[in-house]
C-alpha cells in the first residue's frame, strides 16, 4: 500500500563542513518508486549506489513480489517450490526473515495482522486480481476466510524452511517494502554512510544529520479524500528511527454510497469500518513500523492504541470524529517526541 508520509526536506545555507552536500538518487521499485537522500563529499559516487541500490531492490522483489508470477513467494503459494518429506520448503534467507516478522506481528497483534488474507484482498478488487466495482457475495466471503490464517505457518530457523498446514496465499506487500528500507540502510553503513534518509513507497528511515548539523524532519499527512485537501497534520524528527503510515482514504472503492477500504479484517474477510483515518508508527526497524502500522490499522483507534501500549509502540493516529479529526497518541510516542502537543480538528 501506499502509504501516507510526506517528506520534508528544509536545506539551509549554512554547512557543518564546507563540502558536505545531499546526494540523491531516486527510482521505480515495488509497484512504486524509492529516494535516497545522504550527506557526501563525493556526488560521483551517486551512480554506483545507486546501481547497488537498485540490484539489492530487484532482489527483493524476485523474492517476495505477488506481482511476478515467477518470484519465489509467487512460487511458494503456487506450490512449485521443492517440498521435503517432512513437509519442509526451504526459501531464501530474505524470505524467510520477512515471514518470520510477519509472523511475530501476527501473535502480538492476536492475528489483526495476517499475511495470508490475499485471498479476500484479491476477492475485494486490491491485489493483483481486475479490481471489483462491487462487494463480493457473503458465500465468496465465507469461502475465502476458510483459505487464510497465519497460523498455519510453521518456520524453521536452522534450515531457513517454512512448512504450511494447508495451502496458503502469503501477501507480504504490507511488511516487504518496510523491510527493504532497512535492508538499503545497511547497504548504506556498509558504504560508510551514516547521514541519510531512505523512502521506498513512503515508509521512511532517517540517520544522522543533515548539513546543517539539524535532524531530518518527516510530516505526517493529514488525511483527505483528494489530493488539494490534505496537509500536513504533525512534523516529527525521528532521529536514528524509521517511520511507518497506513491509511484507509487512498486506496477504496464506493457502491451504493458505501466507502470500502482496501484494508481487510482477517476475522470478518471484510473491509475495515472503523473511524482511524490513519495510523502512524515509529520504530528502530522499518520492517516492523511498516507491519504494526497496517495491524493498527485493522484494529481501529481503541483496539490499536491498546495494543500500542501493551507493546510499547511510539504511535499517533488521525481519527474521524463529526467536526473532522482528532488526534491520539501512545506513551512511547509522547516520550520519544516531548515536543508533540495534541490538537483537535
């Protein structure tokens, strides 16, 4: 999903070092495209990042793309993939590491955040499948929810295997970019660059400063219906963290009056209905911002905020209310950004 971060990027005159400047390179990736901002001396080392860059993304994507009928995953939920007499699938360790993720959000979240609900995404009209103009039947419903549940994964982290219990459709488009963000932030350090700030389809991390010697400042997209509506609702610094959004105002189809969200409830195979219009979640992983933020955002503002602080998540969220929005947010959010002030809208 594309999620709902705006960038903000305030560049003053004045420099730490006298030759350190931003350095970016930007492309296609995942259905999206990525940017890549960092502090240099040497802007003619851009082509060969980014040539590292992009190869590191393509094989990410080979991996885990629902989108490529050939990819590994796309393999996988195919059933084309070697499979042991035990029932054991050895995958690829970029696989295999996402998956794991998925899995531990699946438990904490108590299964809001399932990557195996492809089969109601795709009945819905918002995955790979031609997109619906109208709700699907409740038996197409019923029969979907008998093919998921996260559950039904098993791993084997010594031999980086993966077994399933019953044939599974695993979408991993709401943890994957997430996680090649923090995968290009090592690609990065291995560089020797600490200074940087890395957007892949609008999950976001930031290290380091810029050279002002300031921190790079990240606004929170205030929610719309169109484009020419939306602001920016809150400015945070996230320092040596990453930022991820979910909402449910950009990706949606209306029948009969009726909004549906692209956002699917593993429990009801339906969209979500609740008020959260979005849902915003720093952490040191990216991977894990990118998955909590789509969890909280099947639970809804009571349910989520809850479990943020069950699990000591820095999180604020936008919720509808009858004059327009107001705001919420969890202790560790208050703790890590002491400046935040609630306002009401």
């Amino acid at each position: 999903m594309r999620n709902l971060v705006v960038l903000l990027l305030v560049l003053l005159a004045g420099c730490s070092q006298p030759t350190d400047e931003i350095i970016r390179i930007s492309g296609p990736t995942m259905g999206t495209s990525y940017h890549i901002l960092w502090v240099g001396q040497d802007p003619g080392v851009a082509s060969d990042v980014q040539a590292q860059v992009d190869q590191r993304l393509v094989e990410i994507n080979r991996s885990m793309s629902t989108y490529d009928p050939d990819s590994e995953l796309s393999k996988l939920n195919q059933g084309r993939l070697p499979v042991a007499e035990d029932g054991w699938i050895a995958v690829s360790q970029d696989l295999f590491d996402v998956i794991n993720d998925a899995t531990g959000i699946h438990r904490k979240s108590r299964g809001l955040f399932d990557v195996t609900v492809g089969p109601l995404v795709n009945l819905w009209g918002f995955g790979p499948t031609p997109a619906v103009d109208e709700a699907p039947s409740a038996e197409a419903i019923a029969q979907a929810l008998t093919e998921i549940g996260a559950e039904a994964i098993e791993l084997n982290p010594s031999i980086s295997s993966v077994r399933l219990q019953k044939p599974l459709y695993i979408d991993l488009s709401a943890i994957a970019k997430g996680w090649a963000v923090d995968e290009l932030a090592d690609l990065l350090r291995q560089r020797g660059i600490t200074h940087f700030m890395i957007e892949v389809g609008g999950e976001v991390r930031t290290s380091g400063q810029k050279p002002d010697g300031k921190l790079w400042r990240i606004a929170i997209e205030r929610p719309g219906a169109i484009p020419g509506e939306r602001g920016v609702e809150l400015v945070i610094e996230p320092g040596e963290s990453a930022v991820a959004t979910s909402g449910d105002y950009r990706n949606y189809f209306e029948e009969n009056g009726v909004r549906y969200s692209h956002t699917i409830n593993p429990f009801t195979g339906r969209p979500i209905v609740h008020r959260l219009a979005s849902v915003t979640v720093v952490n040191d992983s990216s991977g894990l911002a990118d998955g909590w933020a789509t969890a909280l955002n099947v639970a809804g503002p009571e349910v989520g905020m809850q479990l943020a602080e069950q699990e000591n998540l820095a999180v604020f969220m936008i919720v509808r209310d009858d004059q327009g929005f107001h705001e919420l947010a969890s202790s560790r959010f208050r703790q890590q950004f002491p400046h935040y002030q609630s306002a009401e809208h």
